[in-house]
C-alpha cells in the first residue's frame, strides 16, 4: 500500500507568479480528493476501486453483446489478478472505456471526483489559493473521457496498438448508445481505418507482397506493425476485432448515404471461427474455413462452422452490398456498367460524341429507376436467397427461455435490407408496385419479430443497432402506408396500421429508458407519424384505440398479413410485457415466456 503525498511539495514548488508559469502547472495530474488516498500499490488512481472496477467489468461482459468476441473472457478476467504493474494486466485506456459502458447496466457506481479535470485543482485569486469551478460528471461520461485521454496517449506513443483499436471500439459504442452521431462517425471510421496498417483486414495469402526496396530479390511479405500472435486465440482475437469494427461501421452508415470507409474489394479475411472454438482455442484447417471473398458467402452456411456471430457477420456485409449499391448505381450506370442497363436504354455509354445524347443521360440520371436492371435484381435476390438459406437451427432467435440477441439481429437485418434496397424507388399508391409489397412484407417480417420478444421479459435495450434501426425503419415504412390508407380512406388498414405503430412505438420507448439511440429513435417516428399522416395518429394521442377489433373482418387482416390487433401483448403500467428493472441485474439477461 502506498500513501500519495505531494500536495505541499507542489505548492511550495511553485512561484509566486503563477501565470508565467501555466504550461508547468496544467501538466500536473492531481485531483483533490485523491491527494492522500490509500490505494493499491500501483493501482491507477483515476480508475475507481478494483472491486467497483471488477463490478464493472462483469457487467460488461455479462450483458454486453460484443464482450465475448472483442476479447478472449477467461485471459481477461484472469489478467485482473495480476499487479497493476504487471505487463499483462489490461490497459487503463481498456478499463476506463469498460466502466463507461459497464455503468450502463448497473445501478452501482463509486465515486466521481467533483474536479474533472487533469490540470492542477486549485488557481490563484487575490494572492491566495481557491479551488477551480468544478461540474460533477456522470461516472459513465468521466470514464469515457478518462478513456479518451489514454486513448491519445497510446496514440502519441505508439504502445498498445492492439488495444488501442479495442478501446477505440469500446468508445464507439458508448457513443452509438448516447445517440452522440458525430463521434460515432468519426471514431468508427478511425478505428476500421486503423486495421489496415495494423494487417488485421487480410491474412495469407491476401497480405502484399513486394521485392525489397532497392533490389531484385524474391517477393516477400511486406513486415507487419504488430508482432506475430502469439497463439491461436490471439490470432482469431485480432479477426474478431476487424469484423467488430467493420460492423460498426456499417451499423453507423445505415439511416446516410454515405460512402463507407472500407470497400469489401480491399479485405480478404477469413471470417471468425465459432465462439465455443475462440473460447477453447481450438483452431479449424483454413481449407474448411469461408473467406470475406467467396462467391458463395452469404449462400452457404457449413452446420459444423457456423454460430450466432459468424451469420452476424454475413448481415453486416449483406447491408454493405445494398448500401454500395444505394451509392454508386447511378456512377455505374453513367460509366456504362452492362449490369445497369435498362429495358428501355440499352445503350447508356457516357463516351458519346453526339452532345445531346449526353445532356439526355445526364437528365436520366434525375430520375433513374435502377429496378429494371441487371444488378438490382441479382441484389434482391440475393437477400431473400439470404434468408431462406438460413440453417433450421438459426431462425428462431428465442429458444429454451433465452434470447440469442446476434441471431435476432440477423433475422432483423435480413428485412431491414430490403427496406433499404427498395424504399428509394416505391410507388406507394400503386397498389401492383413491386416494391410496395416487398416493403410491406419486410415490414411485416420485423413486426413478427417485434411480436416475439415483446412475449418475453427479455430487456431490449441489451440489443443492438441494428434491431434498433430496424424497428424505426419498419415503423417509418408503416406510417407511409398509414398515410396511403388514410388517402383511399380505408378504415380497415387505418386501424390496423396504427397499432403496429403503437407497437413499434412502445418497443422503441422501451429499450430507450437505457439507450439514448432507441429514444432519439422513437422521438423521429413521432415527428414522422405527425408530419406524414396528421398529429392525431401519434401513439398515445389517438383516437382509434376505442374502435373494437371485432369491428374489422378477420379474412381482412389474414389477406393483408397484418395480425397486430390480435397479437399485441402490451399493457400500460408496471406489468408491461418484456420490461424488467434496471436494477434487477440477476434477471436482465434471462426470459420468461408471456
């Protein structure tokens, strides 16, 4: 144990003037109340106390969905037994990040210092010493910009590389939580950026390879930044960090139209092994293993070598394949891809020397409709190609009283893809579009799933981001059919199409009492509900409620595919169906059937 003096050192130290020296003193990294503290020896004095730490810790790793493959759980936790100044005891940057989000699931927390900053606690007025203004801090804010600061020192120094993008990750989460878009945006593309001069976007026989610099020699490998792994766990550590942040990525990249930060032409990775093979170390011949490159990726999924995250995975890259293609058809179409040419314009070369056939493909760019081309129809099929090859074992995200929360994603992704490739381009009143009744089948398919979790005491606000934007996607795609129904004035799809909204709306409010994301989400779809259809549509301030469901004939609810009035499960007050407390740790992870 050691005792931290240095307060009166530090003082005495000082001049008189302090002014002429600020840089000197805003280097000094004290705090005010852990001056005289007794800690563990070597035990970082910012962090909170290792049993509140390890608290922490085991929340983290009990609730959250990405703790078991963004690190190896049985090494981690041994490794916080060690000393503090132990080489292998995890990084504080890593601590700090797992206490912002750890906080999240626990109504424990120690605490903050009232002073939250770095620099020296106290400033000279009149001649005398007062302490600086302080702002208290939420523990999961402190930690977080705790863990920034390391972050920059890891930067700054080149140590902990690997552990850098790991709680580069972490950051981006608790960001995606809080709703903050911009950090999100920024740390996500930082952090999958990052792999690529780490090597962790390519393996053999992907790697460059080039004779060296100044001779004619033989081809070899360019050297790697990060030493070679050390085991087999520690390799498929460093797979599973790549595909975390090109999820993210991906996940952040959903609701803009933006281009992503890494195309899938410059990644040739194996994808991750299964999670009981990560957590033994087990390894598998690279002869049975898929490839990010394999034609047949997202088709065929081997029984033996396939989980939960391995199929969360092929989503994420099913999403890239629809957003690229949101992105760049119309470049593709103007460059004169033989895959974007229509029916009605065979020729679409833009190297025409006649200027007024390139002004009219200029114009058709306004007003392209690329659902009559060769590549959206390969697209679209490939997404229900997706779903349907889905082994037997993994289309039910609830089994044996528990909530697979990756494979419900996963379900929900494979909707929320079609949503995507074919909302730009509906005709919502022509009843024969084909892209209305995709649409409304998507829908319909994420609702089936809202449904199904909703019948559980299962808390939603452990899912992740793409259930989330799934759930408002659905819900928006609704509230256009609402509007629709409301044209044609037909007062059974109103009614029905409400309660769905109702539905969605309640799930999203949910899982927002913890996730500030699902409640910026569900606050969208009220001012979507309003300006679309009209403010007396909004859940919670609507009429229809009162008009009985027996009013509708049930053949009419069957044929439209819409069940919600007879399966919704949800009731006001504390007995709410798949709400359980906050501070109910033992149970939040755990399901009762309804």
């Amino acid at each position: 144990m050691t005792f931290s003096y240095g307060l009166a050192d530090a003082l005495t130290a000082l001049p008189n003037t302090v002014a002429s020296n600020q840089t000197e003193v805003a280097q000094l990294d004290l705090y005010d109340e852990r001056l005289f503290a007794v800690t563990a020896s070597g035990w970082s004095a910012h962090l909170p106390d290792p049993s509140t730490t390890r608290h922490m810790v085991n929340m983290f790793f009990k609730f959250n969905v990405y703790a078991n493959h963004l690190f190896h759980a049985p090494t981690f936790l041994a490794s916080l037994n060690l000393h503090p100044m132990d080489p292998r005891f995890p990084p504080v940057g890593i601590l700090h990040a797992i206490c912002a989000l750890g906080s999240l699931y626990t109504a424990e927390k120690s605490h903050t210092s009232m002073y939250t900053d770095l620099g020296f606690p106290y400033i000279a007025v009149n001649g005398r010493w007062a302490k600086r203004p302080v702002r208290a801090l939420p523990f999961s804010v402190h930690h977080c910009r705790l863990a920034w600061l390391a972050l920059a020192k890891y930067f700054e120094s080149g140590d902990h590389l690997l552990e850098e993008t790991q709680t580069n990750i972490l950051l981006t989460l608790f960001d995606m939580y809080r709703a903050s878009w911009v950090d999100v945006f920024r740390n996500s593309g930082e952090a999958l950026r990052s792999t690529v001069p780490l090597g962790l976007c390519t393996c053999p026989p992907f790697k460059i390879r080039r004779p060296p610099l100044g001779t004619a020699g033989p081809i070899v490998q360019d050297p790697m930044i990060l030493p070679p792994p050390e085991s087999a766990t520690d390799e498929e550590l460093r797979r599973n960090i790549f595909w975390l942040t090109y999820i993210l990525d991906r996940q952040q990249s959903i609701s803009r139209d933006l281009a992503l930060a890494l195309d899938d032409r410059d990644i040739g990775q194996l994808l991750p092994v299964r999670g009981d093979y990560f957590h033994y170390g087990l390894t598998i011949p690279i002869e049975e293993r898929q490839w990010s490159t394999d034609p047949d990726l997202l088709l065929r999924h081997p029984p033996q070598h396939t989980d939960s995250f391995i199929l969360y995975v092929k989503s994420a890259i099913l999403i890239t394949r629809v957003k690229n293609f949101n992105v760049r058809y119309r470049g593709r179409y103007y460059s004169g891809d033989p895959s974007m040419r229509t029916c009605d314009n065979t020729s679409n070369d833009p190297f025409v020397e006649d200027v007024a056939q390139q002004r009219k493909l200029l114009d058709d760019l306004k007003h392209l409709d690329p659902r009559g081309t060769q590549a959206f129809e390969e697209l679209d099929t490939l997404l229900l190609s997706f779903r349907t090859s889905l082994p037997t074992q993994f289309t039910m995200p609830v089994k044996n009283g528990r909530v697979d929360a990756l494979l419900y994603s996963v379900l929900i992704v494979s909707h929320l893809a079609t949503i995507l490739l074919h909302d730009p381009h509906v005709n919502l009143d022509d009843p024969a579009c084909p892209s209305r009744i995709k649409l409304l089948q998507a829908s319909q398919g994420i609702l089936e799933l809202i449904y199904l979790i909703s019948s559980t005491s299962y808390d939603v606000s452990l899912l992740d981001h793409f259930a989330i934007s799934g759930w408002y996607f659905a819900g928006r795609e609704i509230a256009r059919f609402l509007r629709s129904a409301i044209r044609c004035n037909n007062a059974g799809d109103i009614i029905t199409h409400c309660a769905e909204l109702n539905d969605i709306h309640t799930i999203l409010g949910k899982a927002g009492k913890l996730l500030s994301t699902a409640h910026q989400y569900q606050r969208i779809l009220t001012d979507v509900i309003s300006q679309t259809c009209g403010e007396q549509y909004v859940p919670g301030q609507t009429s229809w409620t009162s008009v009985p469901p027996a009013a509708l004939p049930e053949s009419q609810l069957t044929t439209m595919g819409m069940r919600s009035l007879a399966r919704t499960t949800y009731t006001q007050g504390p007995g709410e169906v798949g709400v359980v407390s906050l501070l109910d740790e033992s149970s939040r992870g755990q399901v009762t059937l309804a």
